[in-house]
C-alpha cells in the first residue's frame, strides 16, 4: 500500500523559515536524493506508471508472475514492489505509485516523479517505461501518459481494462492511438491474462533496442509563449545537469507547472533564478497561471486524441451501466449509510472474532516453546532472558498478526471491489467535521480491536495531516487490550446489577470515540492547521474482487509489519522485561533458593513452593527498576487515587495494557488457579492505604479507568507510530499528549468525585 509520508518537527534553526512560507512550504518528509553512489545495475529496469484504479497493479502481477520483493524507498515510507519480467532474466519492472499527474502534491507523486527523472537514492534510473491507462476514462488518464513521454524514456501504454470499454459498446483505433503517442499501444485486461504475452514482447522488444532509442519528439507542444519559456528554462537544466537521464524540456515543463518551485529542494540556484524569472514574465503578459493554461491546453489535445480513436459501435440512447445504477443506492445520502454502516460493524466484529482463534493458538504456540524451553534449560538469567524477553516479544509481535493480516486482506476486498472509495465518500462529511478525511474511518474503527492494525491502515490516506491526525488518535479508540483491565475492576469495585456494569463498559468505550473525535478537530486547528483540501476522489467501476490480487495485497502489506515494526516491538520488549526483572539483590536471591531447597527436602507440598514462588516474584518487581520508579511515583499519583502498587501495574502495562492484571496478581502474590481471577478481585478489595483506608474504592476504580482509556500504554502501538513516522518525534509527543491527558482527566475524576463524596467506600 502507497504510504503518504509525515510531517516531522522541526529544529530550531527551521522555525523561521516555516514562519515565512508556512508549516507545509519545506517537504512533509525528508527524500534525500543525493544518496551516494548506487550500486551497478542488473539487466534493464522497466518503470511501471499509471493512474490509481487502473489496474496496474493487477496487470505488473500479470507481468511478474508474482516474482516480487517489496520494500520501501529510502527515507520515505511509500512502498517499492520489484520484480522480474516472466521468461527474462534481465528485465526488472518497477510498480511506481499510482499518481494522476507528475506534478507532486504527495510523497507518492514526488517518488515516481523522482523515479522517472532518475533522481531517487537506491533506484536506477529506468530504460523504459510501462504506461497503464484505465481504457474506459482514455482522456483523463493519457494526462500522466503524456508527461511521461515529454521526458523521452523509451515507453509503452497499455490500455488496461479493455473489456469495460467494449461493454460500453465502444472500440479503440490503437493503431491511430500509438501513431498519435509516437510509442507503441498494447490492448490488455491485467485480471484475466488478455494482451499480457503481446505486451511482454513488446517490452523486451524496448529493452533490446539501444539506450538513444527515444522519440525523438514529444506528441504534443504546448502554445506560445508557453512553448518558447520551456525551451529557455530547459537549457538552463541541461546547463546544469539536472535530471540528465531524460530530455530537458520535458523536465523544463514540470518545474514550470509546479506553481511553487520551492518544494523542489536542492534545485540549483541559477536554474532556480531563471524559473523566477521566467514565470514574473508569463505573469506579466498573462493573467493566468502557467500551470493552469498547460493543462488546459494538454487536455484540449488529449480531447482531440480520445474523439479521433475511440468508436462507438452501437446506436441509439445511451444507457446507465451496473456502477451507475448501484451508486443510486450505494452512496445515497440515506440508504448508503444504512448498507455501510452494517458492513463496517461486519468487518469489525469479523477481525475481532475471527482473529481470537488464531491469536489463542499463537499463544499457546509461543507458550509452549516457552515452557519446552524452561525445562530444557537450567535456572538462570539466560534462560528468564530467552523465556520472558526474547520468545515473549516474539510472541507479542505474532499475536498482532491476524488482525493485521485480517484487516488487510477486507481492505484488499474493498480496494479491488471498489467500495473503497465510496466508504471514503459517504464518511467524509462525517469526518469533515473534526478535520478528518473519509478514509479515516477504516483506521478509527479497526483500532477498536488494535491500534496496531489500524495505524497501519492509515497507509491508504493520502493527505500526510489527515494521515497523522488519523494516528495520533486511533490509541484513543479503546482497542481490545483494555478490556481484561475494565472487566476486572468493574468485577472487584464497582456494585450494582449487571446492566449497570455493562452501562460503565459502553460509555467508557464511548467517551474514548468522543475524546478521539475532540482531539482530532483540535489537531486539526492547531498543530496541524492548514489549509483544507477538497475532497477529490475518483469513483471506479464495481469489479469482481481477483483472489490472487487480493491475497498478494494482504500478504505483502502484513509481511512489511513483521519485518519492520516486528523488529522494533520485539526489541522494546526485552528492554521492558530487563526493566521489569532487574536490578535483583544476590543475597535475597541466594536466601529463596535456600528455602526452596528446605522445602523441597522437608517433603512440602507444591502448594508452599509455588507460593514461595509467587513471593520471590513480588519482590523481584517490587525491587526492579520499574518498581522502584513506581515508589517514586507514588506522591504524582496519590492525588488521583492510586498507590505504588498501582504505579508498578501502570508502569508494567506499557509493554501490553492487559499485563496490568497480571502485575496486580504477582504485586498482591495472588495464584492463577481454576477459579480465574476471582481470588485477584478479592485481594484488590482488601488492599489498604497505611492509614487502613480501602485502595480499589468504586472512585479510584473510576479513575484508574478513565487513566487506562486515555493513557498511550502500548510499547507496540508506539514502535509502529515510529514506524510509520520514520521518526521517535511523533511518537514521543502522542505518549506526552496522551499521559497528560490520561492524568488531567484521572485527576478531575479522582478529585471532583470525593468533593461530592462519591465512591469513596
């Protein structure tokens, strides 16, 4: 999946310069072009463009024979899918992210662009390229075909989707079209295998001729003066040897449609000067903007290629296709909610539910290797490292894995359906509200289940603030994790029937969506203010889902998680068990391991080991770095209800939410037996203040629970903000926002409720 770069904060020396051109004027993500010298290329690289929803995908899948590597480009997180042409072997095809037009106005349109123009780190610069066109919208796609072919790279355009045309009673003149390009013209359909043998000979036929073998003009010129200011600008380029590997005015037409040329950093100041100097002119003779008239006048002749090459081949009154006549029903004002709405309530609960069997039998997987390892290793701290560090952060890495992949594989089923698009349209006046994109509801609502999943889910938001607003608020969405934590101190604290405690459950998942829904309009007029984009999206025709374009999809996208933020979590992981086991004292250690022996040799029952057990674990996590940062802590905390034993709870759930139930049970020594957590609740209702006071009154239950709702305790959901973010910047600030908001709102609760003595008893 396409992945819009994010902002990140800037250094002190940036300030004034984002006072002057505004936060947005400096790129939202470092590209760093100048990456060193690449590597020596392997056999010819073929560059594959085209728009979003044109079945390019589909069609390089078609063309590889799913012989892929997937990455991400360097400094960016838009990902890289390679692979080998089938039946070559020294043809590489390159599938570029999908883009309307050259000109950047996100990470993705900036990284194809810098791909075509040879000037993106680790990536050659292509010997041709694969140009794929939506065959039923011809005039709108064959905008981006054009820029491509100014640039003069070898290319071939594939009319992609070709049975949609002719199910509209239409037929192309390819042989006119490709007289018109100047480049050969290929009829395909990417989901059923039509056209694929031709194109690939055409392409090996491109990649055999020599590297000069480009048009030698471009099909069309711009109108005067436009034509004769490209010319001037693109001896200024070639004069500095920018974009060397394509033709100059190509590249001299792009710099003078971007209507603001400082976002290309690093541009050589004299060509810098001359496209200043050029546009004040063209402003002066013409009030219109250079941009504007070069479209205009690219889609006047793009109108004229589409009439003269495509026939219509029945007569009479045109009538409504199948997407037409289900877009009546399905993105109606009324009846499109209400079919949506219990679609996306199936999909949540389907991730929810159908995930829980796969994640029981990981853990029980990972358990198990847990438990073959502990008896097969001698005491010590390689094996506690290897049991409770290494294979549980292994453990906590898979245990996100169905979900992820669960919610990937409904997404894939959208995209590749079409839907996609229209949940994004029928949400966005919801969303817009707050200061978010339609498509942010997809994220909103997997994040109930995992915030894990559902950042990365944001991937399909293009715009990088309502991308990063997006993530900054889906922990706030109340996923799953919470959930032993409120079922357990409803169950020990608060009274009442058990309508009551369900009340409790809901409103507390419903003042998350609400505090979700409030910082995110706050976000949005604050920090990440700016100006708010129209809401464009394109509207594609309903298709039969392709299983394999699916599966592809689903596996590519999860395997980037194991392989990226997996790496990230697995690691915090073992820093948050060291924190939680060390340091130890070696003679309390020597003295446990005496008693046990004594127990052991006196004929004791396994009962009195296992409690000595429990007891030396207290005590190890009571003495541990976290627990003594949890005594620290304690005067912070005593104002919202919670003593230290609490700080330790709140301090371990950082690696997971719901440890905090386990860190209770080995804080207050309680055994895990077969009446589940009963005997912790009844700890939790003895444990006292010093003064003899009750610590889990029905309040302090309120305010630790509240904390829980609006505190950022997920070590996973913030290595995959890190990951996202390309960034510690961002996912420091939202555990900052989110602690402090999690403690304002704990303490207002705390404080507020024994004022008018509520739930002090």
């Amino acid at each position: 999946m396409n992945q819009p770069a994010l902002p990140s904060f800037g250094r002190r020396h940036r300030r004034r310069a984002r006072r002057r051109r505004g936060w947005w004027s400096r790129a939202v993500f470092a590209e760093r072009r100048d990456a060193g010298p690449k590597a020596p290329a392997i056999g010819r690289l073929v560059a594959v463009a085209g728009n979003p929803n044109s079945g390019k995908s589909t069609l390089f899948n078609a063309l590889t024979g799913l012989r892929q590597k997937v990455g991400n480009y360097p400094g960016v997180t838009v990902e890289k899918r390679e692979g080998r042409l089938a039946g070559s072997s020294d043809i590489r095809l390159l599938d570029l992210p999908g883009t309307y037009s050259l000109i950047p106005h996100s990470p993705d349109e900036a990284v194809t662009r810098d791909v075509l123009l040879g000037r993106m780190p680790d990536t050659d610069p292509p010997d041709a390229v694969l140009i794929v066109v939506d065959a039923g919208n011809l005039e709108r796609n064959l905008y981006l075909a054009t820029q491509v072919l100014d640039l003069g790279i070898p290319a071939v355009v594939a009319c992609n989707m070709y049975d949609t045309l002719e199910r509209d009673g239409q037929t192309l003149d390819t042989g006119r079209l490709a007289e018109r390009l100047g480049v050969p013209v290929v009829v395909t359909v990417g989901n059923t295998g039509r056209g694929v043998p031709e194109l690939r000979q055409v392409i090996e036929r491109i990649c055999s001729l020599p590297a000069a073998a480009a048009p030698a003009e471009v099909p069309w010129r711009p109108p005067e003066p436009l034509d004769t200011a490209i010319r001037e600008v693109a001896r200024v380029v070639e004069a500095c040897g920018y974009a060397p590997a394509v033709r100059s005015e190509g590249v001299a037409g792009l710099l003078l449609a971007a209507g603001d040329f400082d976002r290309e950093r690093r541009l050589p100041q004299a060509l810098a000067e001359r496209l200043e100097t050029v546009r004040q002119r063209l402003a002066e003779l013409d009030h219109d903007d250079p941009a504007a008239r070069m479209t205009a006048a690219r889609y006047g002749w793009l109108e004229a290629v589409a009439e003269e090459c495509i026939y219509r081949r029945r007569a009479g009154p045109t009538t409504d296709s199948v997407t037409d006549r289900a877009d009546r029903v399905l993105i109606h004002r009324f009846w499109g909610l209400a079919i949506f709405a219990p679609m996306m309530a199936m999909l949540f609960f389907s991730i929810f539910l159908l995930a829980e069997p796969l994640t029981a039998a990981i853990e029980r997987l990972v358990g198990g290797m847990q438990d073959l390892m502990t008896g097969a290793m001698s005491e010590g701290p390689l094996r506690d490292l290897l049991v409770e560090g290494i294979l549980a952060g292994v453990g906590n890495v898979l245990v996100f894995f169905p979900q992820i992949a669960l919610l990937f594989l409904f997404i894939a089923v959208l995209e590749d359906s079409g839907y996609m698009a229209r949940a994004a349209f029928l949400m966005n006046r919801l969303m817009a509200r707050v200061g978010l994109h339609g498509r942010s509801f997809i994220p909103l609502l997997s994040s109930h289940a995992c915030a894990v999943p559902g950042i990365i889910a944001t991937r399909t938001i293009e715009n990088p603030r309502d991308r990063l607003t997006t993530i900054l608020v889906a922990p706030l969405m109340g996923c799953s994790a919470r959930l032993p934590v409120y079922t357990l101190l409803i169950a020990a604290c608060l009274p009442g029937r058990a309508w009551l405690k369900a009340v409790c459950l809901v409103t507390l998942y419903g003042l998350g969506v609400a505090t979700a829904l409030l910082m995110a309009w706050l976000f949005k007029k604050t920090l990440l203010k700016g100006p708010v984009p129209a809401f464009l999206i394109e509207l594609p025709p309903y298709r039969m889902p392709h299983p394999v374009n699916v599966l592809r999809a689903m596996w590519d996208r999860s395997r980037l998680f194991l392989t990226q933020a997996g790496t990230i979590i697995l690691a915090m992981t073992v820093v948050m068990w060291a924190l939680l086991n060390y340091p130890r004292d070696a003679a309390r250690t020597a003295w446990y391991e005496q008693q046990r022996t004594a127990l052991a040799g006196a004929g004791a029952p396994a009962g009195a080991l296992a409690e000595l057990d429990r007891q030396e674990a207290a005590e190890i996590l009571r003495n541990s770095a976290v627990g003594r940062l949890g005594l620290m802590i304690e005067p912070a905390i005593r104002p919202l209800g919670f003593n230290w034993e609490i700080g330790i709870g709140i301090l371990a759930s950082f690696a997971a939410r719901e440890v905090f139930v386990s860190t209770m049970g080995v804080v207050y020594s309680v055994a895990e037996g077969e009446g589940g957590d009963t005997p912790l609740r009844e700890q939790l209702r003895r444990a006292a203040w010093p003064d003899g006071r009750p610590v889990f009154t029905p309040l302090a239950a309120v305010s630790l629970m509240v904390f829980y709702m609006l505190a950022c305790q997920c070590v996973s959901t913030l290595a995959v903000v890190r990951q996202e973010t390309r960034s510690w910047r961002w996912p420091a600030f939202m555990f900052a926002y989110m602690s402090l908001l999690a403690y304002v709102a704990s303490l207002v609760v705390f404080q507020a409720g024994r004022a008018l003595g509520l739930g002090t008893s």
